[in-house]
C-alpha cells in the first residue's frame, strides 16, 4: 500500500498559467497534495475549479508551468486522461462515472476488464470482485442491491460510492472529486462523506472539489481557496474554525478582500 | 414454480420468443396442412437467414446508439463484386474475400464520417445507401447477372447448400453468427465498449475507451456483415440484380426493435433480434396460407410488431423479474 510509496505528495503544480485566447483562466498557480491527504478545493463558480482539475486529470495541457505527480516530472504537452489513468490519478465526476443501464459488475471494470486472451471477459471474477468492493471497500450491504443491478437503480450517494470505490480498488493514488454532492440529499451526503474517509483511511490522496463549505470542512485536512484564477489561500484545518473559513470566502465572493491582503 | 419464473426472468428475448411459438400455433390451427409439414420451415430457414445477419449488425450499431440505414446498398454491392469477380476470373474465394473487403470498406467509411468528423449516423448512412446503390447500378450497367455456373463450385456448398437434401446451410451459418456476437456483445470488451458508448459517450470516454476507434470499428464489421447477408443472398439465388437488399431495411429494424433492442441505446438483445427476425420473416407466408387473403398481410404484420414491442416494455426485463418475485413471495408466502 501506500507506505512502500516513497513520493512526499501525490501531486505538486508549480507555476500553472492557462490562457484560453488572451483570456487568463489560470495564473501562477502553485498546489500540492500530500500522499495521504485530502485537500478541499474551495472557490465560487467560474473561479477555475474545473480549470485546474482539468490541467491536472490530463483533458488539456497548461500554457506553462510544471506537474509533478509522486514526485516525478510529467510532459504536460503529451499528458492525457489515460496518462493520467496510468500514473494513478482518477476522477470521479458527478454525473457521468457510471452506465447507467450497465450492470454494476460493469461498471466496476469497464475499460479496466479482466480478459482471457481474446478479449473475452472473466465474467466470473469480475463479479466475484466486484462484490468485494461493494461489500468490504464501500460496504453496500442488503438493500437489494447486487453487482448485477443496474447503475440506475443507485441513489445518487451510491453511485459516488461505486464510482470511489472502484478508483481504490485500482489502487488510485488520488482521487478527485468533482462536486461530488450537488443535487444530494442530506442523509446521501453523509454516505459520500463516508465513502471519502475511505480514502484516507485506505491511505489515498483525495481532491474534493465543492462549493459547499460545511462538507469540506468536516472531511478536508487542508483547504485551498481559488479565486479569479488564482490560489489566494492554503489554509489547514487546524488553524481555522468552520465559521472563521465561510466568512473569509464570503469576502472573496463579495470582492471585499484586496488579495495582496492574504 | 417461483424458481422457474425467476429463471425465465433472466432469460433474454423471453417475450418474443414466446410471441414467435404463439404465432406459430396460431398459423398451425388456422393453416394446419401447411404448418404441420416441414417444407415451410424450410422456405423460412432460407429466406430469414440474409435478414438475420442484417439484424444482427443492426443490434450492434442500435446498442451503440447509432443507426445505419446503408446496409441495403452493401447487400448489393457485395452481390455485384462477387459475381463480377466469378464471372471476369472464374473463382469464387476471392470474389468471397472481395466482396467483404468492399462491405467492409464501406462501413469503415460510415464509421469515419461518424466518428472522426462526427457527422450523424442517419445522414452519413443515408447518403451512403444512395451513392453505394449508384455505384452498383452503375458498375453492373443496370443488369442483373446470372451465375449458373456458381452452383458446381464449393462456395455454394458451403454457404448455400441443403444438408441432407433439405436443410439450408446458411440457416446454420446465421444462428452461428448470432450465437458468435452474442457472445461478443456480451462477453467481451468490445461489446461492452459498444454497450456503454450507447449508453453515455462522455462516461465511456473518461473510463478510458477509444470511442471514436470503437464505432468505426463497430461501422466496419456492420458493412462486413452486411457483405455477408448480400453474399449468402446472391450465391442462393444463382443470380445479382442491382435492386437486391431493397425493401429490406424497415423489416430488419423491426426485427431489432421487435426484438427489444432499446431505441435510446446501451443494451441490446441478440436472441430477442433472431426470434423476431423469424417474426417478421414468417408473418406473410403465414397469412398468406391462413387464407384470409393478401390484403391482410400488412395489418397483420403491423399488429404483431405492435405486440411485440409492447409486451417486451409490459413484462420483459425489470417487469418479468418483478412478476417472479412477487410469484416468489405468493409461493413462500412471506410478507
């Protein structure tokens, strides 16, 4: 596991810029996330969330700066999804991480699938271990839910659970979600909170991208707060109250903090 | 009992399979002296087989949410190449080699346009089925061509022949085919690639598959297929017309739908497309030997698909499973 890894963080972004036209998305961007740490990604709409996670997940190179992923240089100009596949970095989006007319036995392997050596799949085990992660990784049990359901049948808790539990099973070294809990309910919430200590306690790095303050305080050990483009604060938990974090992004929202200021 | 229908449940194209055997007892009590002999099934096992293998790649490209309306036109062209290349060199392999060569080349084609330039399937491949069309009409000057001579070669034997003096061969071949993609589609990588590309492209992609490598793979074997059926076709009919496949793309996306194929993609139901193939391809003998005459034969075929179609949303997949375990819970009696 993660301790015969002998990187210091997962991930490190040095001087990320991004310009779309003349347009600055992304400015001077410096960030890191520790082997075994979760790192809340906090900024308001259209401050460069998604950007970033996509200079990061390999959907579109950064004008300039430089990514290093456990600690080893990447070419971003040939850095793509499956590089990033390769070197252990998985996304986990809202919406579109499972088939939803799939079996969840499918789900789990899809793209990844054990194969004799025709290509035909090991159905079989597939579903031997899919059963496990459901079971043991992100403990489904009872409620009528089998590796041979259907992704639509899951709330949507579920589906990010099945969606962070297949990432650890293929020993993802950071995951990243994507607003993981928009459009949940409370008591979903709390399962994706759940799913989310697994992370930690499986020794993993994770992102947790959201604009929901509480969610991030609760589970982040560090937060990062992006704004215009830029990281304006990099703030552990420890040194911060939840009401002293909502109140310091209020004024961002608000423009009412200079950002010489931080 | 519980346990039976809890079995049937799971087992694909159930429904249509159970519309065909009704349809068959029907035509059996309304035109016994002609269903109760063998020499109909015959006919059918050598009419339905070009169409099954049609369907089959039809189901592959509906899973996929696309839709291929060309095929038509690649039964002809694979026609004309084959019997061109019999007729100028006198051999037939190669003219088999050829002819799925060009039905290949031509769904390779389909596929480009759709998945590089991302052109919609329907236009891609209604064009295609205009130009494909034009080029055999062209190339074969308009005429049919007779190929006699093809009977004495092997070729026909081995697609075409009767076992024991009866039984069409290629009936063999097109339950093999069906029995070979079923196993692809839903045993191995790429139809499950198929299958999730139908489903939702974008999740299909940031899962790590080619998307765009897949359907134009998908629109080549299409064509291959299509090349196939043509070919089975021309070789059983000793005989090319550059009309050859017309009318056949509306009953072969019957078949598909009949079969219960979703429309929307991301799953499909081979063994549903070859009971409902059979469907359609038995529906106008069978009315037509009922005796109420061939005015009917439309109505009937429309009411059928109906049918079909409806009972696989009433009780096929989630609804049979559901009927079983509330059987279940009559037959244990708990809760």
């Amino acid at each position: 596991m993660a301790e015969s890894n002998p990187a210091r963080t997962a991930l490190r972004v040095v001087d990320v810029d991004k310009y779309f036209g003349s347009v600055c998305a992304l400015k001077k961007v410096n960030f890191e996330v520790g082997r075994n740490e979760i790192v809340g990604l906090l900024g308001d709409n259209g401050a460069g969330k998604s950007t970033l996670v996509k200079i990061l997940t390999g959907v579109f190179p950064p004008t300039s700066g430089e990514i290093y992923i456990a600690d080893k240089k990447v070419d971003t100009s040939s850095y793509t999804v499956k590089s990033a596949h390769a070197l252990g970095i998985e996304t986990v989006y809202q919406d579109k991480s499972l088939g939803e007319k799939q079996s969840l036995w499918r789900n789990f392997f899809i793209g990844r699938e054990l194969t004799y050596p025709l290509g035909f799949l090991k159905v079989r085990e597939q579903k031997r271990i899919a059963n496990e992660i459901m079971v043991n990784t992100i403990g489904f049990r009872g409620r009528g839910i089998s590796v041979e359901s259907r992704a639509s049948k899951l709330s949507g808790g579920e589906r990010q659970g099945v969606a962070i539990g297949r990432a650890m099973h293929f020993e993802k070294d950071l995951i990243i979600l994507d607003e993981p809990t928009v459009a949940l309910s409370l008591k979903e919430v709390r399962r994706v909170l759940e799913f989310v200590h697994k992370i930690k306690e499986g020794g993993k790095a994770c992102i947790y991208i959201s604009h929901n303050i509480v969610d991030v305080y609760e589970i982040a050990d560090r937060f990062v707060v992006i704004d215009r483009g830029e990281i304006v604060a990099g703030i552990d938990r420890g040194k911060i109250s939840l009401k002293e974090l909502d109140e310091f992004l209020l004024e961002y929202s608000h423009g009412l903090r200079d950002r010489a200021g931080s | 009992m519980s346990r039976l229908l809890g079995i049937l449940g799971r087992v694909e194209g159930l429904p249509v399979g159970v519309v065909l055997a009704l349809l068959y007892v029907a035509f059996m009590i309304f035109a016994p002296t002609v269903f109760t002999s063998y020499r109909i099934y015959m006919s059918f096992f050598q009419t339905v087989p070009p169409m099954l293998v049609l369907a089959i790649g039809l189901t592959f490209v509906i899973t996929a949410g696309e839709i291929d309306l060309s095929f038509p036109a690649v039964v002809a062209l694979s026609g004309f190449v084959f019997t061109w290349c019999f007729e100028t060199f006198g051999v037939a392999w190669p003219g088999v080699l050829l002819a799925l060569a060009a039905g290949a080349l031509v769904g390779w084609v389909n596929g480009f346009l759709v998945a590089m330039l991302r052109v919609p399937s329907i236009m891609v491949t209604l064009a295609a089925q205009f130009f494909w069309y034009g080029v055999t009409i062209l190339a074969a000057g308009g005429l049919q061509i007779d190929i006699a001579s093809v009977l004495s070669s092997p070729v026909h034997g081995i697609f075409v022949g009767r076992l024991f003096e009866v039984f069409p061969v290629q009936a063999l071949w097109s339950l093999g085919l069906v029995v070979l993609f079923w196993f692809i589609l839903n045993r191995h990588r790429f139809g499950q690639a198929i299958m999730f590309i139908g489903d939702n492209a974008e999740v299909a992609r940031v899962m790590g598959i080619g998307v765009e490598t897949t359907r134009i793979r998908l629109f080549t074997l299409n064509g291959a297929l299509a090349a196939f059926a043509g070919l089975i076709l021309t070789l059983e009919l000793n005989v090319f017309y550059p009309t050859q496949g017309q009318g056949m793309l509306l009953p072969v996306m019957a078949a598909v739908f009949i079969g219960g194929t979703s429309i929307a993609g991301g799953q499909g139901a081979l063994v549903g497309t070859f009971f409902g193939m059979y469907i359609i391809g038995s529906l106008e003998a069978g009315v037509v030997a009922t005796g109420i005459g061939g005015y009917w034969v439309q109505l009937v075929e429309g009411l059928v698909m109906a049918a079909s179609v409806i009972l696989n949303i009433v009780i096929g997949d989630s609804g049979l499973s559901a009927l079983s375990s509330t059987a279940r819970r009559w037959a244990v009696g708990r809760r």
